[in-house]
C-alpha cells in the first residue's frame, strides 16, 4: 500500500475497495499538483476543528467551502482539511487590513 492509501484510511476508515481506489486517484491527482510532502503526511482535521482554529462557525465553514474559499477534500458525505493548506491558501488569497487611526475628511 502507498502512503497515500493509508492517508485515505486515516480520513475515511473503512470504504469500499472501488470508493478507496478514486480516494487514492483524487490524492495521486492532488500529490502531483506539486504539494510537499510534508503536507501529505500532516494528519487531517475536521470541520469543526477548522472552525474553533478560524475562529468561526462550522456554518461560516461551510459556506466557506462552497464558495471554493477553503481547500478541502471529500468522498461521499465526510470532508477532510490540512491546516497547512488553509493557512497557505488563506495567506495566497486574502490580505491583511489595517484599519488607520485617522479618518478621513478630517
């Protein structure tokens, strides 16, 4: 078995043989996008995790993830998360406001 294989367990537990084989086609995909492999061998983490750690709510998450805002994987009904990649596509994406201490106009 491939490390990416036993990941897929880790996540998922127990699936069906063909459900394990597209589990581990989806990762081979995400492996040779160019990730590190550091961060395929970082464990996953849940919803709510990635919630109390964003300091959000799971529907805030959610919501976040439907509109393609936050890197998540799936099979069926389970989504899984690895931090690294949050805060990596967090820092990518948004930017860091300072609101100024003086106002405009004035």
């Amino acid at each position: 078995m491939s490390v990416i294989t036993v990941g897929a367990r880790e996540i998922f537990g127990r699936v069906r043989p063909e459900a394990a084989q597209q589990i581990v086609m989806s990762m081979n995909d995400v492996r040779s996008s160019g990730l590190a492999e550091a961060s395929l061998s970082e464990p996953f983490i849940g919803k709510r995790e990635v919630a109390r750690r964003l300091g959000k709510t799971v529907r805030t998450v959610d919501n976040w993830m439907r509109r393609g805002m936050l890197p998540y994987y799936k099979c069926h009904r389970t989504v899984a998360f690895r931090w690294s990649e949050v805060q990596r596509f967090m820092r990518e994406q948004f930017q860091v406001c300072r609101r100024s201490t003086e106002r405009r106009g004035e």
